[in-house]
C-alpha cells in the first residue's frame, strides 16, 4: 500500500485545464465577498467596419472583500459558486484612487 504525498497549490492550477482569465473594473462593491466586475472590449461593426466598445458585467467572487470600486482586477473562471457567480477575482491590477470611493458614496 503506497501512500501519495499533498501536491502543493501551484500543481494543483495546472491540472484544472486551462481556465479564462479577463480584465476589467469593479463597478459594485456593495455585496458581501462578491464584486461586479465590467469587462470592456473593441469589436469591428461586420460591415461599417466601425470600431466600437462592448462591455459585459460579471459577478465575481472575492474571498476577503478586498477589492474596491473602481478597481482594475484580474478574474478567472471557475466552477458555479452561486446563481450568477462564475468568476472569481484572482489579484488586484490597480487600485483606485482613495478619494473616488468616498465621492460615489456621497
């Protein structure tokens, strides 16, 4: 009877595939460890050949309630964690400004 030793956590990444993985911004922060997070990309019109600026919201799952509005995170896709979490925020790109959290809450 062999016994196998605990893969570390950085294995354990690799043997769940390859995983999407989006940049966008927080745009609410008001629900207890989850975040909704807006993720913008440029798309050509089929035939005016415009380029225009999409944008989808997705509710991500932030463990520690890190994470602030107005934020530039990171977020991965992961297993269903509710009804409309699939996503989870894996670090924080770049932290807004103090002052714009105090002015949205005005």
């Amino acid at each position: 009877m062999t016994k196998t030793a605990a893969a570390p956590a950085a294995a354990l990444d690799l043997d769940r595939g390859n995983r999407k993985t989006l940049e966008g911004v927080v745009v609410s922060d008001k629900m207890n460890k989850t975040r909704t997070v807006r993720v913008s990309r440029s798309v050509r019109h089929p035939f005016y050949e415009k380029i225009m600026k999409k944008s989808k919201k997705f509710h991500a799952h932030d463990e520690n309630n890190e994470a602030r509005e107005g934020d530039v995170v990171e977020i991965t896709s992961t297993r269903p964690l509710s009804k409309l979490k699939r996503w989870r925020i894996v670090r924080i790109v770049k932290a807004a400004p103090k002052g714009l959290a105090e002015a949205n809450a005005k």
